[in-house]
C-alpha cells in the first residue's frame, strides 16, 4: 500500500506535502524488493488481503495526517476486486502560506475501485480514483496490462489513465478544470536467478488552469496573481535493477536495488533521482530495508524569485525553482502471525520512516531574506493481513 500523490489544494502551502509525493511516488515508498530473483516470474492475480495505515508527514510548518485502508478479495480464479480509502488531515503555516495568507487546516478524502483479470500471461488491471477537498476535486480512470513472456522471464507493461480535475476558490464563484492524460510503457527482464533489470517509460499531457488560485508573484516586490502556460508536457525514462545475493545457489535473504530516473517537460524543467535500497530477512518473520535517494531539478523557465517586471507567465511556487533533496529512510516488517489470525491466514506489522531535507537554490524565506531550506519527517504504521 503506497502513499499515493496529494492534488494541489487549498493554499498556496499544500505544495510541500505534494512535493514529497512527487519525489517518492516512483520509488514505490512501501515496495518489498526480492531476496533473490526468481527464475520465472510469472503474472498472476494479487493476493487476497486488506491493508490497514496511518501515515503522518511533518515538514515546512505543514502537517499532514490520517488513516488509508485497502481491501482486495478474488472472485474466481480469474478477477480480483479491490477497494481503498484514504485521508488526508492538513495543517498548514507553511512558508508560502505566510506570504500570502493566513493559516488553515483542510481535509481530503479519496475512494478507489479496482478489478483485475488474469487471461493466460496478461493481467488486465481497471481502476477509478475520485478525491475531493473543499476547493479542488480530481476524477481518474485507469487501465494497466501487464503480458508475460519467455516463460515468465520478460515482463510487459501497458498502461493509460485519465484524468479531469476541477479548481475552486473558497467564498467565490472561481472554477476552473484541468484535464491530465498519461501513457507508460515498461519492460522487465530476470537476468539470472539473482538479477533483475527494467526500464519504464512515462508521457504526461495536461492543459487547463495548472496554476494555483491562491499563489502569487513577486515584482519588484510588488505582488501579482500567478500566470502559468495553459498545457504541459513531460517525459521521464527509469531504469532500475535489483540484485539478490545468494551462495553456494542458496540464498542469503540479501537484495540491493538502484534506480535512476530521468524527467524533462516543456517548461523546461528537467530533473534527476537517484535510489539506493538493501532489504534483509532476518529468519522467517522480520524484514528490514534502508534506503536513500535523491532528487535534483532545475527551475521552470517562467520562475523568478522575483520579476523584475511583468511577464506573459509568473510563478513562485517553490517546487518549479532549482532546488534538491536527501531522504534517508528505514522499513521493518513483522511477521506476527504465520498461521490462523482472526479471519485472516497470516498477518503483518510495518513501519516505515524516512527524513527528508529540501534545500531551494533561488526560492527566499520571507521570514528571513535567506534561501529557503526545511526539513520533513514521514511516517507510517500499518497492519497487513492475508485472506
């Protein structure tokens, strides 16, 4: 069960906890890495269990809490079901907030549906995602197929989602809509028994009121409502290779994964990240994983600190300036249960905690006068039970 991406919200301070989703949704916060690499990896359904959390993000005078449950149950030996919750509690004094406006606490909530098919080698996967807040409401439908061949050692993935998202104000009568479109396209290979390799390619249209109503900039000191281009286009490539560690063809219950992920987009932004992650088994009920990464990008081409004078397009939003961050976090898991738990087969206890640091190049503290720079701790505790 991951952390899934917050929509930009109420003030202008929703953005730090949409940063840290940004940066982290391609690593797949909570993902269980192999302790070696099967010799066939064949598609099959997901397995039938419900996931219970409670994750907690602070950072940047913003607060971010609230429960997510995830349920998923066969029907037959060839559909699976699922169903999730997820809630976001929001406190925020953010540095953008302080500039521009006043403290606030919000609320978003987020329903799901799924169905899987399984079909011989394809897995056919269709999703419906609605969040809504009191200013800001996203619909997405989507459909991933995943095809194997070779016996199992090569993996294809297909996927296509859509999405319409619609932009209020609170106390007026501003509504403005988004529409998001994205395409990937993914391959994996089992090398070896220990070694595992893919690469994944991802291309997201939207156009639409991409600004925030909240946000301004800065001219000459003077601020003025944000102005952004009415489209964006992105593309990222990843490429990523987990390597299981075994002796004597017996393995260690050791595996190490890197990846690197490259994005660009036509507002000529581009970024890098790097992640680095070992996972250990310790006997048959504890698992442990370290993991680091980092992210780098540059600024968008209509961002300033400040103007020093007025342009077709302005932003100051923190996240399109040239900045970086460190993450270092841990996993544990805990097999409590191997047998009969309740109505469950087996059960676990997880818990995850990473620290962030972000460090902005030419984004100003308005409290201080000096680049802007803050810290941010997340955490999660979840139980997982087997049907």
């Amino acid at each position: 069960m991951a952390v899934t991406e917050p929509v930009a919200g109420r003030r202008a301070g929703r953005s730090t906890h949409r940063l840290f989703a940004r940066v982290f949704r391609h690593a797949g916060v909570l993902v269980i890495l192999l302790a070696g690499v099967p010799s066939v990896w064949a598609v099959t359904l997901p397995e039938d269990r419900t996931d219970l959390m409670y994750h907690y993000y602070k950072g940047g005078d913003v607060t971010v809490s609230g429960p997510a449950l995830l349920v998923r149950e066969s029907v037959g030996d060839s559909v699976s079901v699922s169903g999730r919750y997820y809630v976001d509690t929001i406190s925020s004094a953010s540095v953008d907030v302080v500039s521009t406006a006043s403290p606030y606490r919000d609320k978003r909530e987020e329903f799901g549906l799924g169905i899987d098919v399984l079909h011989g080698n394809s897995l056919a996967s269709v999703s419906l995602i609605s969040s809504k807040e009191p200013d800001y409401q996203a619909d997405t439908f989507g459909l991933n197929v995943t095809h194997d061949l070779f016996g199992g050692l090569t993996k294809l993935e297909l996927g296509f989602s859509s999405g319409r998202d619609q932009v209020e104000r609170v106390n007026t009568t501003f509504q403005k809509g988004i529409n998001r479109y994205n395409f990937r396209l993914g391959v994996s290979q089992v090398l070896s028994r220990d070694l595992l390799v893919g690469v994944s390619f991802e291309d997201v249209a939207e156009d639409g009121y991409l600004s925030n109503p909240y946000r301004y900039a800065l001219v000459s000191g003077v601020y003025f409502p944000e102005r952004y281009p009415g489209a964006r286009d992105s593309q990222a490539v990843a490429l990523r290779a987990v390597q299981g560690f075994s002796t004597a063809g017996r393995p260690l219950g050791l595996s190490a994964r890197i990846d690197y992920r490259y994005y660009r987009d036509t507002w000529d932004i581009h970024a890098n990240t790097l992640g680095l992650t070992l996972q250990r088994y310790f006997g048959d009920r504890w698992i442990g994983e370290a993991r680091y990464r980092y992210y780098q990008q540059n600024a968008a081409s209509f961002y300033s600190d400040n103007f020093g004078t007025e342009m077709t397009f302005m932003a100051r939003d923190k996240e399109l300036s040239t900045f970086y961050s460190h993450s270092l976090g841990v996993r544990f898991s805990w097999m409590f249960a191997k047998q009969k738990f309740l109505f469950f087969n087996k059960a676990s206890l997880n818990f995850a905690h990473d620290h962030i640091y972000f460090d902005y190049n030419d984004f100003t503290d308005v409290r201080t006068g000096q680049p802007y720079s803050f810290s941010a701790d997340v955490l999660q505790l979840y139980i997982s039970a087997w049907n």
